[in-house]
C-alpha cells in the first residue's frame, strides 16, 4: 500500500517523464533517492484525461499500463506513462500544446486473483465497485478495467460493471 505522499511522488514523476519525452524525445533517469518499495515489482496503468471547457469535464486521452507485475514499479510507471502520451492507439500522440490541459493518474495495481464463485450470480455479490479491478481471459481474448472506471462512468452496478468487461473482451 503506498502513502498519499508516495502516490502523488508517482504523478508528479509520471507528468515530467510525459513533459521530458514530448518536448525533448528522452525519457527521465530513474531517481535514485527513491522508497525501496518503487523498486519492488507491480502493476500499474498510467490514465491521461483532457480538461475540456471549463475545466470540469475531463475526457479520456490515454491509457496504457502493465497488469501484471512485470517491472519494478518505478519502471513501469515511467515506460506506461510515455506509452499512455503516445502509443495509445485509440488516440493520436500527446501534442506539447496540450500539456497544460492534461491530468494525469497513475494506478498501482495489487497482483490480480481470482474470484472463486459456485455460480455466476455470486459475482454480483464478491466484486465491490470502486475497489475492485477485474480482468477476464478467455480463449485467447481478455479485456481489464480499473477499479475507478465504473464510478467515473456514472455509478454502474455490478452487473453493468462485468458487461462493459466482457464488451472491452471481444
């Protein structure tokens, strides 16, 4: 579990390694002052959203991260964040123009597990919105949401949660 002071460590470093690789095409050093538990692998998705008018609606910009912990979480935040700016397929590159205007969060993620049911109608009563992340693998599809995706998008339940899930599978 990290601390607030940790997390918003994590942001600030996640925005200037964004800012250092738009505007100079490097990616910042890794610090070497840093908590031990940042050396520790984890997972972690790095999300960008973009102020629109007045500043209170944000829409997505770019999402990219690793689920699993493959890297030491220092790492991972650094390489997720550049590909959040700028390999997110469903969005062209971050532009330094629109810098100002971009929120940036970072997710560390626990290791994944699995949520043993007898029925399919338990899931409605194991999964607890805006705690849990889920991921669904099936015959070579698989689709993952973080825990904050069903309460940004207006308080889905359960049941709607693990639709959008499957939808993002297929």
């Amino acid at each position: 579990m990290l601390t607030l002071e940790e997390g918003r460590y994590l942001v600030s470093l996640a925005r200037k390694n964004i800012e250092s690789y738009i505007k100079t095409g490097k990616k910042i050093d890794i610090p070497v002052d840093i908590p031990p538990k940042f050396r520790k692998k984890a997972g972690v998705f790095v999300t960008l959203r973009k102020l629109k008018g007045s500043g209170k609606e944000k829409e997505l910009r770019g999402c990219i991260g690793y689920p699993l912990p493959y890297l030491p979480l220092i790492e991972a935040v650094i390489e997720s964040s550049i590909s959040s700016a700028t390999k997110d397929s469903r969005f062209s590159p971050v532009k330094e123009s629109e810098l100002d205007n971009i929120i940036v969060e970072v997710s560390v993620l626990t290791p994944p597990e699995v949520i043993q049911v007898n029925k399919p109608e338990e899931y409605l009563e194991k999964i607890k919105i805006g705690k849990d992340g889920l991921i669904v693998e099936f015959q070579g599809y698989s689709g993952l949401l973080l825990p904050q995706v069903p309460v940004d998008w207006g308080g889905w339940d359960v049941k709607t949660y693990l639709e959008h899930l499957m939808q993002k599978a297929w």
